[in-house]
C-alpha cells in the first residue's frame, strides 16, 4: 500500500521555469527544472516563503505568467519583490 502512495503522489510533472529573483547560491532568475524536481535548497525557500511557488511555471504557462510578471499591479510582480526582500536582504 506504502508503494501506491508513493506513485500516486510523484504525478510525473513537466518542466518548470523559476521566474522570480536571482537568489544567490541557491537559484538563478530563468532556471528549468526537470519533471519539476526542484533542489533542495530552492525547496527549503519554498517551505520557508510558500508563495513563492507561483513563479515556478510551468513551460505551457511561461508566455502568460511572463506578461502578468511586468504588470507592476500583478500579483506575481508582488510575489517576486517579495521574494527578492525576503532572500536578498
């Protein structure tokens, strides 16, 4: 049962662009992730700031979250300064 649980919740994803701030030793602004597998470090600023999450795109999406991302009023405009306070102090 243990074994279903796993493949049930490692849904094979596709690739992930990070379109937030570069964070410096951990992530760079434009990154692909393969099949969505973030490192860890990356994964520990996620836990630690959850909306960040919304600028890892996936490739379908990238055009969309790319124009919302230079509409200063968007709210991922806001999640990328926020995230880029919160790492780059």
């Amino acid at each position: 049962m243990n074994a279903n649980k796993k493949t049930s919740t490692a849904k094979k994803q596709g690739n992930l662009m990070y379109l937030g701030p570069t964070i410096t030793g951990v992530v760079r602004h434009s990154t692909i992730f393969k099949n969505g597998v973030l490192p860890q470090k990356l994964n520990k600023c996620v836990e630690e700031f959850p909306a960040m999450k919304r600028l890892l795109v996936s490739m379908e999406h990238l055009p969309k979250a790319t124009k919302e991302l230079v509409k200063e009023q968007s709210a991922l405009a806001s999640i990328y300064a926020q995230t880029d306070k919160k790492f780059n102090k």
